[in-house]
C-alpha cells in the first residue's frame, strides 16, 4: 500500500485532490447530509469530502477505481461500519445495488469521463434524490445553460429534460493538488419526479437532440432532414430555418415524440 501523502496523483483517473480545508467544508456544507441519508461518493480518493460526510450519516458507500488509494482508504477509514468501500468503475456500476429510491450521489468527479458518467447515471434517475458534483467550469455551464446560449447542447437538454439543475460555486485552480488548468465548479442536479413534457420514447429524444447539434450552425430542416421533413416541423410550429441552439427543450420534446410517431407507423 501507498501512504496518502506518498501517491502520485494519475493522469489517467483524472486525479485531482482537494486539499483547501475551507473549500472542502463548504462542498460537505452544501451536500448537507443528513443522517438518515443514503450517501453515495464517487472517486473518494484521498478521502477529503469523505472524512468530513462520514461524520453525519449513517451510511456512506463510495466507489473508487484506483486500488493503491482504496487500499489506503480502508487502513484510513477501513474499521468505520457506516462506510463501504468498493473498489469499481463507477462508469460500469449498477447504482439499483444501492437501493430503489431517495439515493445522495455526490462526488469530485474525474473531469475525463463526467460526461459519460453523467449519462450513466442518468438511467438509474428514480432511484437518485439529488447528484452533487464538481465538474470542470465550462461543463457546468453548457449543463444549466440557456437556450440561446453557445453553451447550451446535448448535455443541457438530455439533463434538462430529466433533472432541474443549480450551478452553486466556483472553484480555483489551486484548491487542489496537483491543480488543474482550469476552474471547477459545484452543481446540483434533481432528478424530476415527473419531468414538464410528457416524452414517448426516450430514444427519439436522444436521436433527435444528438442530430440537432451535431453541427451546430445548420438549421434544423437540414440537421434533422433524415428525421422529420419540414412540413412535420410547421405542423408542430417549430421553424425549419431555426437552429437547434435556440430551440426549447418543449420544442425537442415535440420533435422526438413526432419522430417516434413517424417511425412506429413506418413499420
Ligand atoms: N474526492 C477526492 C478529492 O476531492 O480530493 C478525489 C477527486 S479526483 C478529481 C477523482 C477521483 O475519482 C480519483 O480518486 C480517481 O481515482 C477516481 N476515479 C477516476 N475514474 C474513476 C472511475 N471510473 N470510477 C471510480 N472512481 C474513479
């Protein structure tokens, strides 16, 4: 087993420690576990945010890739019956282990696969009360963006759709150790109970919104023309010369569930 203080931070696992007592207690602040909570932290590390959760709950999984650091987590926390330590890859866990509902995900996500893990989670939804994560700046920002925004993409309606979303702080560069090139930031994310629009199939939405940005600067009547003709477009009162960056997510609701109709009677 590596000491903590002895182990180099990895490049590949996106290893980034926190080690600003004061950012680090305002992040556990800002989760405020409560002790009933059912606390899940992804990527624990060195323990920084765990140390600190593990004081008010009652239960605490977390879910680590690098075996040298859950080694040194279990001599650290290892005889701590509020917590399990499992030694996984967060991008391939089955969260339902955990519990069918009411689930606290929280982590200091590694900045290489936020987005896919974002995804992944995504799926276990009604098993989740909230997700708080930090994640690079920029990501957070293109997750609560606005339409309108050059920010706003894929990300922000596949998380907008499902889950009402709060960017909360920023972080600086050198509240960590090694510090990463750019800021971070904290947001919250609420999985809806039932979301605004009623969607029929969440394939079409993700078919849909991918095409749509997937080059940015064309219009939807031609970003989506293999899709829903313009006459489907007019029909549901969304303008084919618009581009997917301005649309609502009520507007790519409409789409997918027309593109799924289409689809089901093309059979
Ligand atoms: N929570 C610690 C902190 O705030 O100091 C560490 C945060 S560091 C940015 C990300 C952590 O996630 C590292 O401990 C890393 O080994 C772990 N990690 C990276 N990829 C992972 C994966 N696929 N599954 C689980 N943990 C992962």
């Amino acid at each position: 087993m590596i000491a903590p203080d002895k182990h180099r931070a990895r490049k590949r696992f996106g290893q980034n420690f926190l080690h600003d007592p004061s950012i680090i207690q305002r992040i556990v602040d800002i989760i405020n576990p409560q002790k009933q909570d059912h606390l899940i932290e992804i990527g624990p590390g060195k323990g920084a945010l765990t140390t600190l959760m593990l004081e008010r709950v009652t239960k605490l999984d977390v879910i680590e890739i690098d075996r040298d650091l859950v080694a040194s987590l279990k001599t650290m926390l290892g005889n701590d019956d509020r917590l399990v330590i499992h030694e996984a890859d967060a991008l391939k866990l089955e969260l339902s282990q955990f519990g069918q509902k009411d689930l606290r995900i929280v982590g200091n996500l590694p900045y290489n696969i936020s987005t896919p893990l974002l995804f992944h989670l995504l799926t276990y939804k009604k098993c989740i009360k909230d997700m708080t994560f930090m994640l690079q700046k920029e990501v957070v920002n293109r997750i609560c963006a606005k339409p309108g925004n050059k920010q706003y993409g894929r990300l922000t309606v596949m998380l907008q759709y499902y889950c009402e979303v709060e960017s909360l702080f920023t972080i600086k560069p050198g509240a960590f150790n090694p510090s990463p090139k750019v800021d971070s930031a904290i947001v919250r994310l609420r999985p809806l109970k039932k979301p605004q629009h009623e969607l029929l199939d969440h394939e079409c939405l993700k078919i849909i919104v991918r095409e749509a940005f997937s080059q940015r600067r064309k219009t939807i009547r031609n970003g989506l023309k293999n899709y829903i003709s313009e006459t489907d477009m007019k029909d549901l009162d969304i303008a084919p010369e618009t581009r997917a960056e301005n649309l609502e997510i009520a507007d790519f609701v409409k789409l997918a569930n027309r593109y799924h109709y289409l689809k089901i009677n093309s059979l």
